[in-house]
C-alpha cells in the first residue's frame, strides 16, 4: 500500500455492478460444501457454538463454547460451560467484554523480498497481545479461541471460484505464491494464509455471535489479515477476506438484524466493504480515509465525500477523506462529532461494527496522522452509546507496533467501561478537516434529516481545497520522517506517564442518596456511599445559603461534599449525589465553589432545568457554564452559554452533538457538573445519553447532581425508546427503563452509565423544531470564533 501504484490484476477495476445479485445467487456455493450459514447441519447451532447444556444457566440457546476453567479433560472435550456462566464474576454480573483471539494467525509471514509489504507482520499481533497482558487488560476481558469461518459463511461475500483459488494456495511452493500475488495490488500469501485468513473471519463472526446472544456487552477480534480491502474475487491491501463485510451479512442473515452500522477508522478507503455494501440500506457504511484528492492508495474517485451509494443505498456510504497528512485528535473528534454521530442516531444501528485499523494513529508510516492512542479511547465511548452499546471491533491495520498495540489498549479499556484518559493538545480542528467535513455534509445533507436540519453548506469546488497544503510523501530515513518518529516517540512515553499518574481507581462510580431507598438498584460494583463530610466542613459551606440549614438540606450536602472530595482527591472516578427540591441551586453552587478553590483548574457546569449561574462567580475562564432549559439562546461570554430545551428526539441530539459536547472537549474540563434541577424536563434515556457522553472530555471525572423528588413523574419521565435495549440485556442486568420516573429510579440509570454501560435508546428519529433549529445555528454563530469545536465548515477566507 502506501505511495505504491495499482499492479495490473483482477483489483485494478471495480467488480461489475452484477455482483451483488451473483453474491446473492451463490450463498451456499462456495467451494463443496453445502451447509447453511452458521450451521453445520440440519437443526444444528452455528458452527463454532454449541447448545448450553448448562441446566443451571438462562441463556438464550446457543452460544460461543469456551472451556469451563478447570474442567476439560484431555482427550474429552465435553466439559464445556456457557460463557454467560463462564463470565460471572462473584457477584452474578457476566462480564462485559469479549476478546478473541487465535496464535495461529502469526503463521503467515512474507517469504521473499518486498518493502511495500513487510510492514504486515505477525508482530502486530503478538505485541498487542503482549501489552494487553501487561495492562492486566486481556485478564478481565473473556477470553475466545477463533475457530475457521466456514466456506458458506465465505461465500456470503466471496465467490466460490476465488474461495477455492485461496485453498489452492496451501500447496503451492514460494515462487507459486509469489507469481500469484503479483496478479493483485499490495497482496502476499503463505502457505498458512488460507487457515489464517479463515479464523480471521471466524473470529467476528464468533464475537457477533457472543455480542447478539446476550454472552458479552462488546468486544474486540484480535485479527490477521485485514479485511476491509479484500473485494468478491479479489484480494487487495494485504486483506484476504471481507472479515467486517461478512460480520456483517452474517449478522443479518442468522441474528435477523436489519440496520448495521460499519465505522472504518483505518487510514486507508475501505473500498471493498464499500462496494459491497453501496446498494444496502441496511449497513450504513462510513470511512475515513488519507485522500490527498485521489493522490493516495487506493487511488480510488469513489473514495470523495461525493460517493454517496448506488440505489437504494444511496446516503448509505459515508466517506470522509483527508486531502492532508497531519490529522489530530480535534480533526477525528470534530468528524464524529459533525458527521458520523448526527447520522448514525437517525439510522439507529441495531448492531456497530468498527473496522478498527490503527494506521490512523500517531507515529504510523502509512497515515502520517497525530492522532494519540487516548483518542480511540474516545472514539469507541461515543459509539458505545448506539445500539445498546452493542459493539464489535475487527483490526485492520496499523504498522507502527508501540503506537499499534497501545491503540488497541485504549479500545479495550473503552469497551470495558474504564474512563478514557483526557485529550492531549490543542483542540483546534485543521482548516483542510474542516473543509472535509463541510463537503462530507453537503454531500449527505439530501439524505439525512439530521444534517439538513442544522443549516446548509455549500459544496466546495474543488479548485478552492488548500492544495497548497498537502503534505508530500514522507522518505524513510529523511528528516521529516525523523521528526515525525521523535513527535510519535514523545507523544507514546507521555501516555505511558498519563496512565502511570491517572491509574484505574479503585472506585468507579459512587452514589449518595440522602437516605436508604429500597426501590434503587446499583450495579454490584457501584458504590452506595454512607459516609458524610466532616460536620465542621459541612456546617461553614451551609452558611453561604440559608436553604442549607435545614436538616435535610444540610445532611444532603455532608454527603454531596465527601463524594466530591473523593473525585476531586482521585479516589473515585464519578459520582452521583441527590439533593432536596429547595436546596438544588444552593448545592450546585456550593459544589461550584468547593471544585474551583480545591484543585479543578477547569470546571464545566450543564445545569438542566431551573438553575440559574451564580451571580458573584468570576467569568475567568476557569468554568464554563451551560444552561439547558434557558429561556433563550444566549451566550453573554464565551464561558456563559443557555439554550432552551429541545422538544424532539432529534433536537436533543443535535443540541448535544452540535453544541454541549464540542463545547466540553474544547474547554478540556478537570471536573463536569451535570445538574438535574427543578422542571429539568429530560427523559430518563435523555438524561442517560448526556451524563454517558460528558464521561469523555473530563476523563470520566463526572458529578451528577439530582434534585430528589419523590413522586412519580418529578420532572423525570421514564419509558420511551429502549425496549431494544432492555430486551437484548436480560442475560446481564434487570432493564433499565423505569415504569415512573422516580429518583431512585433515575438515580440507578445514571449510576450504571457514569459506570460505563450503555444507556437505553431514545426511541424514534424526530426532526428538530424550527425554533430549536435556529437556536443552534445562533449560538454557532456566536461562540464558534472562540470555540473552534464548533465549527463545521473552514472559515471564509477574506
């Protein structure tokens, strides 16, 4: 790959637009065999699961065998344990997160000289695995042999003359194999490739399986080869076959999904899941990808912002190429935020695969991009939000072994609910990503509700792109290319020294109600705090409020404030306190001014509802106020900021993607403040979604403040749009909806996603008011000079 050009073959052209319905014609074709997808014969459960035999277990049927520790004979093999049981830890509760994984996908190696394709080792593996191990990640994760993929479950992507060219190759000598290759672009084979390329698949397909059978939460196949390159009879890009692309069609065809969303946030254009895909509007299909306006691999036209889909599936292809080298934390943060998020809570994905290639990471020879390996962190807690947080990663690329393998850390420690640690540098998105992501939006603005709602931008010409820009290709060994080496060095010793300061708590998540409520259920992991401040303490914060003194009030505050010094002192990561109906702006500005003269350098507030700023606090930039429920859009400062609340689902997420998260990753807060106070109006998942998404810009530093009201429907409703989610997680946790909105009952939704877990879906897709429309576009208006994560298009230049 890289600067190479295309090699005369069978990849140099597209598949021709039959290859859909020929695909669709030759599903159980492939090779000899004559199974089903996923089953080995008549009545039988998928291949690679078997039915639980476990009579003490509640699972669904069928789901990925592991073997039960300790009880596998050698010479037997049927003492197997569902990995539901197999999960549990003491307290009931399975684990969250799958990684598969199979040695035998380090067979395959490169046996003749090639520089383009060295880079394609067995390495990548190994040393991921090695740093998974060494950050105790792979330990708490369960853990899943890969089988082989069958030839049907192939052939629901591939056809069957290309999957039997690909089982020829196991016999054939060196010079065979190296003739063969020389028919494709970017492409070696071994002997071992066919077995390695087989459990590459089988490995999605086993974490679909234990992802959509209720066993895990997500999770992550540690694979090679990629995939996403790989077409219906061609391999391409060191990929063989479409592992993602057949994830995909399987999880369609045996789990009955009917909208799957694929995010590629490899360097490269996944062009073979593309043409796979671009006539399904049932896989939405987004990817970016290092462009330089068709200068780079794969050289493709289709690759633009203006390949939108064929058909039916048009809106249903999403590319995002980056027309410069250089692309940082801001630009992919900016591109999720303005592009891919606003989409994918419209299309509602029941399923999120992530073609996960960290040759877009830092220090990475083929992307030359700056983006550290914190950020993927964040990238996989903003998808975790879709779906149910049903998420299922894939490796792809990624060559830069330290940049890979701590890349693949932050994913895991996401996918298992750990606090992502903050952004590191300026968050500023270039003018180059700024001018991709307004053309990406123009292009989709006709198909997507959510985009046109939030103003129009024009196509750019092209001749207006800064050409002048472009970085030009980096020679190995060069000065450039030692100063990017040094840049990426720095950057990955600061992470180690990050985690080395900001180790995983010992508490996640605390919760401090004012008394015992039997109605609340908590994760058996989240803590039920009883202690209190010191009453001195408490007694000189009441005297700055005389709603403060009463009993309750004050004993409310003990509790609010000991929480609040166990984060603000890092012994916990996030927390909850509720406080009484009088005494919530009292609290929230005691809470304020306790966080600012204790140690937070920079303190984000989102006051939802009736709550009003103090008057006296100093606008020195060291908080950030935002107020939802305001009367009226208004921003008096760059630090004081009021929007009224959306009245519609699509509102809300506008509202909070267009607005509440670009302002908080670009103060870069220590602390968050969410503050539910009187006549907040939010809805349980609503409240959920906010307090999930605001875990990433603080690090997971979040205190939600509640105003505690006792009956039914205080200013909390609950139900409305999460059946999916409840209905798909009966295996792991009580649903999570509740029948009134209660504090206690709201109290436990938002204890289980500052911990980490999904939060329930907001139901159907509803445009935003025109009124709520314009409020959004005012405020960018306003504020987007000073706060450039706001921005969706490069500026005018004069």
């Amino acid at each position: 790959m890289g600067q190479h050009g295309p090699r005369a073959g069978p990849q140099a052209s597209r598949q021709p637009s039959s290859r859909q319905a020929a695909l669709r014609g030759g599903v159980l074709g492939a090779g000899s065999e004559s199974e089903e997808v996923g089953k080995s014969g008549p009545g039988s459960p998928p291949v690679g699961l078997l039915p639980c035999l476990d009579s003490a277990c509640s699972c669904p049927g069928s789901l990925p065998v592991v073997p039960a520790p300790g009880s596998c004979k050698e010479g037997t093999g049927s003492a197997f344990t569902c990995p539901a049981r197999v999960a549990q830890s003491d307290h009931g509760c399975a684990m969250r997160t799958a990684l598969v994984y199979h040695e035998d996908m380090t067979a395959a190696r490169l046996l003749w000289e090639d520089p383009e394709c060295e880079i394609e080792r067995p390495e990548r593996l190994t040393t991921a695995l090695e740093r998974l191990r060494q950050w105790g990640l792979e330990q708490r994760c369960l853990q899943v042999a890969a089988r082989e993929a069958s030839e049907a479950e192939l052939g629901l992507v591939h056809s069957p003359e290309y999957v039997s060219l690909l089982r020829g190759t196991q016999t054939l000598s060196t010079r065979e194999l190296q003739a063969l290759c020389g028919q494709y672009d970017a492409v070696y084979f071994h002997p071992s490739t066919f077995h390695c390329a087989r459990l590459a698949v089988g490995a999605a397909l086993q974490l679909v399986d234990a992802v959509l059978t209720g066993a895990v939460h997500n999770g992550l196949a540690l694979v090679r080869p990629p995939g996403h390159h790989s077409q219906r009879a061609a391999a391409n890009g060191f990929c063989v076959f479409n592992n993602v692309a057949i994830a995909a069609k399987y999880a369609k065809r045996r789990h009955g999904l009917h909208r799957i969303l694929i995010v590629d946030w490899d360097v490269h254009h996944g062009q073979g899941i593309q043409y796979i895909f671009e006539d399904d509007p049932s896989v939405l299909y987004f990817s970016w990808h290092r462009y330089e306006h068709g200068r780079f691999w794969p050289y493709l036209r289709e690759s633009d912002a203006d390949a939108v889909g064929q058909g039916q599936g048009r809106g249903f292809t999403v590319n995002l190429p980056w027309n410069q080298v250089g692309m940082g934390n801001a630009d992919y943060v900016a591109a999720f935020l303005h592009v891919l998020l606003p989409v994918a809570f419209e299309f509602d994905p029941e399923l999120v695969l992530i073609s996960a290639g960290f040759d877009s990471a830092i220090g990475d020879p083929e992307g030359q991009m700056r983006a550290t390996p914190e950020c993927f962190s964040h990238l996989t807690q903003l998808l975790q939000v879709l779906a149910g947080g049903r998420v299922c990663a894939v490796l792809e690329g990624g060559y830069h072994l330290e940049s890979l393998s701590q890349s693949v850390c932050m994913v895991v420690k996401a996918l298992l609910g750990d606090p992502a640690l903050p952004l590191s540098g300026p968050m500023e998105p270039h003018r180059s990503a700024l001018e991709s992501i307004q053309s990406v939006r123009a292009a989709q603005a006709p198909h997507w509700k959510s985009l046109r709602q939030q103003g129009s931008t024009p196509i750019l010409n092209p001749s207006t792109y800064s050409l002048e820009r472009r970085a030009s290709p980096v020679s190995p060994g060069g000065p450039k290319f030692k100063a990017a080496e040094a840049q990426a060095s720095a950057a990955l010793s600061s992470l180690l020294d990050q985690l080395h300061l900001n180790p995983t708590l010992p508490v996640r998540t605390a919760v401090a109600l004012t008394a015992p409520d039997a109605a609340l259920v908590l994760p058996a992991d989240v803590l039920r705090q009883e202690g209190s401040a010191p009453q001195e303490e408490t007694r000189a914060w009441a005297r700055l409020h005389e709603a403060l003194a009463q009993d309750k009030a004050l004993t409310a505050l003990g509790k609010v404030l000991h929480l609040l010094n166990g984060i603000l002192d890092g012994q916990v990561s996030s927390g909850m306190a509720a406080t009484p109906e009088p005494a919530a702006a009292p609290t929230l500005d005691v809470v304020i001014r306790r966080s600012l003269s204790h140690g937070a350098r920079r303190l984000l507030c989102v006051a939802v509802g009736q709550l009003d700023r103090p008057a006296d606090l100093a606008d020195d930039g060291r908080n950030l106020w935002l107020n939802i429920r305001g009367k009226e859009a208004a921003a008096p400062s760059m630090f004081q900021v009021s929007v009224p609340l959306p009245g519609t689902t699509g509102g809300f997420v506008s509202c909070v993607l267009a607005l509440v998260l670009p302002l908080a990753y670009g103060f870069q807060p220590d602390l968050v403040l969410v503050a539910l106070g009187p006549a907040h109006g939010l809805q349980a998942p609503q409240a959920a979604l906010l307090a999930s998404l605001l875990r990433g810009p603080a690090g997971g530093r979040v205190l939600v403040l509640l105003e505690q009201v006792s009956r039914a429907g205080g200013g909390c409703a609950g139900g409305g749009g999460g059946g999916r989610w409840g209905a798909t997680r009966d295996l792991l946790l009580p649903p999570l909806l509740p029948a009134q909105g209660s504090t206690s009952q709201l109290a436990g939704i938002l204890a289980r996603v500052l911990q980490g877990q999904a939060p329930p879906g907001l139901g159907p897709f509803s445009m935003a008011s025109p009124e709520d429309t314009q409020a959004l576009i005012y405020l960018r208006g306003q504020l987007e000079a000073e706060w450039k994560m706001l921005q969706v298009a490069a500026p005018q230049v004069p």
